[in-house]
C-alpha cells in the first residue's frame, strides 16, 4: 500500500498538464496587458479566466465523469461570474 505522502506528491500526469495550462493561461493574461487594447485585453482575459474555471471544475474539482446536471450547473455559474465581470467592466 501507498503512503498517502507519495500520493499527494505525484498527481497523475493529467492533472500535471492541465496545471500547466492554467499557469500558461496566468502568464498569457499578463504577457496581454500591455500589448492589446483595453477592451480587448479584457475579452481576453475574461475568456480565459472561463476556460481556467472550466479546467477547475473538470479535472481539480472532479466533475468531469459527474452527472450532467452538475457539470451545467457549474457551466451557468461560470458563464454568470464571466457575464457579470464584463457586464461589470462596461458599465464602469
């Protein structure tokens, strides 16, 4: 049997790529900020803060194999946050 050290130490290869993912998405974000105009940098972001919400509830939260009404469920709030934010944005 494992030690359940070693198993919080070397999450399966998956979960490591996605991990990648999100931090490229962070970089991307920054690496945007000076060289889009503001609204577009802001679509960028807020399209990017979705997918990494989606890569969360997918593979961190393990919602991936749930029922589908739990994955539209966190997809509604996702979408709703992300609306929210932008809505948030123009109206400023």
């Amino acid at each position: 049997m494992a030690h359940p050290e070693h198993a919080l130490s070397s999450p399966a290869p998956r979960l490591q790529l996605v991990w990648c993912a999100l931090m490229l998405l962070t970089l991307l974000s920054y690496y945007g900020l000076n060289r889009f105009s503001e609204h577009t940098f802001v679509l960028l972001v807020l399209a990017a803060m979705w997918l990494k919400g989606q890569l969360l509830v997918d593979h961190f939260m393990g919602l991936r194999q749930a029922r589908w009404f739990w994955r539209a469920l966190m997809a509604l709030y996702l979408s709703g946050v992300t609306v929210a934010i932008g809505l948030a944005f123009l109206l400023d």
